[in-house]
C-alpha cells in the first residue's frame, strides 16, 4: 500500500561552479595552459586579453527583461545581470585581485624536442640485413621492451603473438636470434630478460681483459651470491684474493641496470614551478607564476549581441528570439564563471603558499637546511587559511614552488613530529637526515643494523623504535645492513 509522509533530510550539494572550481585547482601550471585553450574552443563568449570595453556605461545593464507569455519558471534573468561582465577588473564578488609589480618577471620553461627510446632503438634496425617477416618481428620484439629496455614477455609467448596478430611463423630459435642482434644495439645491455643477462651484455661489450672474463664468469655461475654480496663463496669458487674480487665487483657495480631508464623520454620530466619564492632583504617573497594563466575577458560582441537581443526580444516576444537570448546569455554566464574560477584559484593558490612560508621560514632563510624545517599536516594550514583540508590536499599534491636552492613540491613540506627528550617536536625529515648521515658515515664492513641505528639515534634525543628506523630507510631508499656491506 502506498503511503504519504513527510520526511525532514540535510542534503550537501555542489554547484557547477564549485566542480569547476576544485577540478582547476588541483591542476597543475604546466596543464593549466592546455585547460583554458579547451574552454576558449568550447564556448565562443571567452577571449584571451585584458577587457577592452571603452566605458562600461555605454551598454544597457537593465538586470531583466520581461516575457509575460512565457512561464515565469522558464526565465532566469533575475540572476543574470550584464553589469557583471562589463565592469572593470576591480569588481570582484570576493577578494581575488592579485598582488601585481611592474618589475615581475614571467618564468619561461624550456623548450625541448625529445627522440622517444624506442624511435632510438628502431633507428638501428637500419643497419640489419633482414628480410620483411624478420624486420616485423624486431618491431614487435623493440615493442614489447618495458620502460626499462627489458624484454619482459618469454619468446614462447612472443612466438604466439606472432603468429595470431601477425601470420608470421617462426620458430623460438629464429626469434631468438633476432633478439640476440637487438642486443648488439645501443645501449649496452637492451634487450636482455633479466638483470643478469643485462649485466652480462654490458660486459660482452668492453674490453676483453683477464678481469671482465672474470666478472662474465662471477655473473654467469655465482649471481645469487652476488645479488646477496657474500663475498666469502665469491673469492672460494672463483679462486681470487680478495683484492682481485674487489677489482671485479667494482666493475659490475659500476653497470647500468636499467639501461632503458637513461634513454627514455619518458623519464625526462620537466617541471614548471607554480610558485616562484626568493629572499629579499631577510623577507620572503612569494610570486605567483602566471605564465600558463592569461588574462581572460568576456568577448565583448556576445555582450552586444545579448543586448540587442534582449531589446529584439522586449518588442517580439517569440520562441526563438527566447532561445537565442538563452544561447547567448548561458554562454556569457559559462565565461564569467570560468574567469571567476581561474581568480579563485589563484588566490587560493597564494593564500595557502604565504601560509607554508609563514610555517617553514626557518627552513626558507637558511636556504633549504632539512633541519630547519618544522612539523606540519595539512590541517594546521587548512585552519590558517580557513579552508577545508581535501582543498589544501589538492594544492599541496600537485604543485611546486621554485626557490634560490631548488624546486620543491609542496607536500614535501608536510612532515610528521616526532618528540625529543626536552618534550620539543621535531620534523621527521629532520631525523631522516641524521639517519642518513649516520649510514653515509658508517664502516661499510660492518654496516648498522636497524637495531643498532634506532639505538645511535636514541642517544641523540630521539626516541625511535626500530620499526620506525626500518620505515625512514625504506622511504629513503637504503637497503638493509646486509646489502649495504662491501669488502
């Protein structure tokens, strides 16, 4: 049975202007030029430039016009006012107006064209004498190479994928060999399945000295003891002094592992600073960069059109007249929201970088010393600025500031505390420091254990378990006592 009732609920909803506004905020300088080209293709009524209206006063800003023949639901004029996209830049709803100086300088970033690997890598195939089937297969073979330029895919399975993508019969053997002449390519050691393939194609190619047949030798019939460094086994089974092994072992250190990761352009990032920071006089100053942010107006002839058919519309009160205004003023209110948002979220932008300067100044005047720089989790700047932490969150994970000591993302700056002896916080990075320090400076025969570096570092005033050294290790990429041991 069906049944009436009244039902009292709290509903939390977001404008489109407010999406808009989150989704540009959490982009970054670098794409935030390609996202205003997309709007200004979108919808005609956006321009790039500074306003060029010659007096605001010459246009009629009568906020509505009347249709007493239509539904008065139909009509939205009453929100819809022209006195908002022909005033000046200084007639903003809320305080977005950016500090300016005449002395302010854009930031260019670099201009570079870069040969993808595998273009590199196919290029070579210029110098094999293979016939059209052969030449399909070493595509496909430079194809499946990972970032890192190895071969992951067994050639069983690549066998298969020849055979049903492509028609092309071949046996393991003869794919296989044609492997075998990507691995003579550049660099050294493309092409190989696994580390220790890798390694061993690297050092097919140097000089044949007493020493690399050895090192071929030591990789071929003792690589777990190496990848495990017990030096011990090493010199037993190869018959060298310890001297000698060391000789070796330097060698194979000194090869590229990822032999891929050095020639990929996907691996060339280049980071266009959203923030440009420097101190002037013992002062922070804080620059927005603007580079990817043009000025952005409303097209001043979606303006006169409005107008006149606002007026065509008060004497001929018709359909389409009604659906062209519509057109026309939604296209007009789309710009001035997206021009509002590109305000907004500069000034949130600048809002939130002066409150991480205020919080880290120490770090900033001392030119970047890590110990300098103080706890701090999005919350403590969320309440100083005033604004939600997910809206901190999304600034902090995708920008960065560029200073006299390098370029930073923001979330570096958000470390968690850790108390000392005396009761003061200090920041984990901080620690991270002296953990380093202390590993960098440690006798590499016997390195410290976790144990042993938690223990160091409580005499120092810190009180770290070894669970949490063990953590701070891993997040600094160092490898545990036993890896680190050299002869």
């Amino acid at each position: 049975m069906l049944k009436q009732r009244q039902q009292l609920r709290l509903l939390q909803k977001i404008s489109p202007q407010q999406i808009q506004f989150i989704k540009l905020l959490q982009i970054p300088t670098a794409l935030l030029e390609t996202r205003i080209k997309e709007e200004l293709e979108q919808n005609p009524a956006l321009n790039e430039g500074e306003d060029d209206f010659d007096s605001p006063g010459e246009y009629d800003r009568q906020d509505d016009y009347q249709d007493n023949e239509t539904d008065p639901e139909d009509s939205r004029d009453d929100e819809f006012s022209i006195e908002d996209f022909v005033a000046s830049d200084d007639s903003f709803s809320y305080k977005t107006k950016l500090p300016t100086s005449p002395d302010e300088e854009e930031y260019e970033a670099p201009i570079i064209a870069l040969e993808s690997f595998y273009d590199r890598i196919r290029e070579q195939l210029g110098m094999l004498d293979l016939n059209e089937d052969e030449k399909l297969v070493a595509e496909h073979l430079i194809g499946s190479l990972d970032e890192d330029g190895y071969l992951r895919r067994p050639i069983p399975a690549v066998v298969n994928d020849l055979a049903f993508r492509s028609n092309i019969r071949m046996t393991p053997d003869q794919v296989e060999a044609i492997l075998r002449k990507i691995q003579g390519f550049d660099p050294p050691g493309i092409g190989a399945r696994d580390l220790q393939e890798c390694l061993i194609l690297q050092l097919e190619r140097k000089q044949q000295t007493e020493e690399t047949r050895i090192a071929i030798r030591l990789l071929r019939e003792y690589f777990e003891e190496f990848s495990k460094k017990h030096f011990a086994r090493m010199k037993s089974g190869l018959g060298v002094s310890e001297e000698k092994l060391k000789e070796i072992y330097e060698i194979i250190v000194k090869l590229n592992p990822k032999p891929g990761e050095s020639s990929s352009s996907q691996r060339n990032e280049y980071i266009i600073p959203d923030f440009l920071l420097a101190v002037k006089d013992g002062a922070i100053d804080i620059k927005l960069n603007r580079q990817n942010a043009p000025d952005l107006r409303v097209n001043r002839s979606y303006i006169n059109m409005y107008e006149e058919y606002k007026a065509e519309q008060k004497k001929k009160k018709t359909a389409s007249n009604k659906e062209t205004l519509d057109f026309v003023k939604n296209k007009i209110e789309s710009a001035q929201w997206f021009i509002d948002a590109i305000r907004q979220r500069q000034f949130t932008l600048l809002n939130t970088m002066y409150a991480i300067a205020e919080k880290q100044e120490e770090f900033f005047l001392s030119g970047g010393d890590e110990k300098k720089l103080k706890p701090m989790i999005l919350k403590d700047i969320a309440e100083e600025v005033g604004m939600d932490i997910s809206t901190i969150s999304r600034v902090a994970n995708s920008k960065h500031v560029e200073t006299e000591f390098g370029i930073f993302p923001l979330k570096y700056f958000f470390t968690e505390g850790i108390a000392t002896e005396d009761g003061t916080e200090v920041s984990n990075r901080e620690v991270k420091t002296i953990l380093k320090e202390m590993i960098d400076g440690e006798e590499k025969r016997k390195p410290l254990s976790d144990d042993r570096l938690s223990e160091l570092l409580n005499e120092k005033g810190y009180n770290i378990a070894r669970r949490t050294v063990a953590k701070y290790r891993e997040q600094l990429n160092i490898p545990v006592a036993r890896l680190r041991k050299e002869m």
